[in-house]
C-alpha cells in the first residue's frame, strides 16, 4: 500500500512540474499565419498590402513607392511584372507606357530594357521625382528582401523564368503569386515551395478553386466579396486577402475576419488599424 502511495505522489508531482514553452508545440500556441507557413502581419490582425507601392503623391510601381511602403510599415508590396522585348521582367501595370511618360507611346513588351530605362516616369506626378525609372525585378527583389513581402500580379511572363530569379534571392517563401491558373498550375509544379494565390472571381467557382489548388492565401476583389467567402477560405485552411474598393470597406472586411486588405490607402490603413486596436492573431 506504502509503494502504491508513494507512486501516486510522484505521479502527481510530475503532473504539476510546468512544461517549458519552447516544448509547446502545439498548432494552438501559433497564430493563424505561422500555422501556415507565414510571417505575423506588422499592424495588428491583418496583411496592409501596398497596392503598385505606397504611391500616394510617388510614382507607381516604382522603387521610390516601395522604399515607402517598407517605411510605413507595410506588410507587402505588389507589384505588376511584365517581360522587355529582350527577355527581362519589370514592374509597371499598363501593357503601353502611354500613361507613365509625357510624348511617347509604345508596348512594353515591344521595346528593350534600355529602351524602358532611359524613361523618365516620374516628372509626370511631381518634378520632385523626375528621373525615375521602371524598376526591374532584381532591383525589387534586391530592395524588399527581408523587409516586405512581395504581392506579385504576373501580366506577362513565364513561370520558370521567374521562379529561377526568385530562387537565385532565396526568396520562394515572400512572394505571394497572383495569376492565371495555367501559371499558378505550372507554379506548383517548378516550386511546391512557393505560394500560389488564386483568385475565384465568382464566389460560386471558389469551392473548385480550393479543390484544385489547395491554396495556402486566396485573393479576391471587394465587389465579389462577402463573409460566406470568407468563412469558407477559412474552412479549407486558407487565408484570404481583399483588393478594397476604398477605405469605406475597411471596417466590414476586418469584421468578417479577412486576413488581409489590398489598397491604394497603406498608410491610413495603418493609422485605422491602430485608432481602432485590431487586436493581434
């Protein structure tokens, strides 16, 4: 009876000794984005993604606009690629840069990166910026490294190029890849490592789009967004993230749980998340 009494002591007392935290590993002790493979979001409970940079008064989808975004605190850059004549990637959103230089017009994909770089897409926003050119997608890659995460919207280009750049940066894991699904397909193939982010368009098609890709984020727009959307990205273990339609939607998307918001806005939507405490995941 005194061998059992005393064994039941110390089973007791092993019970009561505290398990170190670095022992912990349980999923539960993790937020919702380290479970997935992601770093926590800087502001508070969701991603700010600078859209084409913080560009509010700087050029878009320039170097200046991302420097920019790093020093608000943003969470991602995103930024639009497109392939030169020669072969190389850039960032810049229209397929001509009829919008971004004063008397010239031209396909990107029809001239050369020198051609692109002796152009001055600055001087039309501010003279402040005059000379300032097409980034090129090492010289993002160079600048966001451990610093801000990389929201990248393939316009033209191919996968393996890119994929092979980006694993040259040791960089799989900080860019978020939004693009068609023949890309995102051929993406998992060349680089399980890397982060394919599809996008459903339609509500109704987002059930297909969990089961073929099983993403890690899902993207969407807010005009084609709602709380079911969310809850069921949540349901299939995927984070989801919104392009705003303004900063109207900002307190309904963080009320339905959205991880994330794409805007044109980053540093009021830092200011917003701050002023009204969204708590941390």
């Amino acid at each position: 009876m005194k061998l059992k009494f005393r064994l039941l002591m110390i089973l007791l007392l092993l019970l009561c000794v505290p398990i170190p935290v670095s022992a912990q590993t349980d999923a539960t002790t993790q937020t919702r984005f380290q479970q997935r493979g992601l770093k926590n979001p800087k502001q508070g409970g969701l991603y700010v993604v600078a859209h084409r940079g913080a560009h509010q008064g700087i050029p878009e989808n320039s170097l200046a606009a991302y420097k920019k975004a790093i020093e608000l605190g943003a969470d991602f850059v995103e930024i639009d690629i497109r392939k030169t004549k020669d072969g190389k990637y850039v960032s810049i959103h229209n397929a001509t840069i009829d919008k971004y230089v004063t008397g010239k017009t031209g396909k990107v994909e029809e001239m050369t990166l020198a051609e692109l770089k002796a152009l001055d897409i600055g001087t039309r926003v501010s003279p402040e910026w005059e000379g300032t050119r097409i980034p090129t997608f090492e010289e993002i890659l160079k600048l966001c490294k451990g610093k801000i995460g990389i929201y990248l919207d393939l316009k033209r280009g191919n996968v393996d190029e890119l994929v092979k750049i980006i694993r040259q940066h040791g960089m799989e894991r900080e860019i978020l890849w939004y693009a068609w699904p023949q890309d995102l397909n051929r993406l998992q193939q060349v680089c399980p490592n890397c982060i394919a982010m599809p996008d459903p368009i339609l509500e109704i098609n987002l059930p297909n789009t969990i089961k073929q890709f099983h993403p890690t984020v899902i993207a969407s727009t807010w005009k084609r967004y709602s709380q079911k959307f969310v809850e069921t990205c949540h349901q299939a273990n995927a984070l989801v993230i919104v392009d705003e339609s303004d900063p109207g939607c900002w307190k309904e998307a963080i009320a339905w749980g959205s991880d994330g918001i794409q805007t044109d806005h980053p540093a009021k939507l830092i200011e917003y998340l701050k002023q009204n405490q969204v708590p941390r995941p």
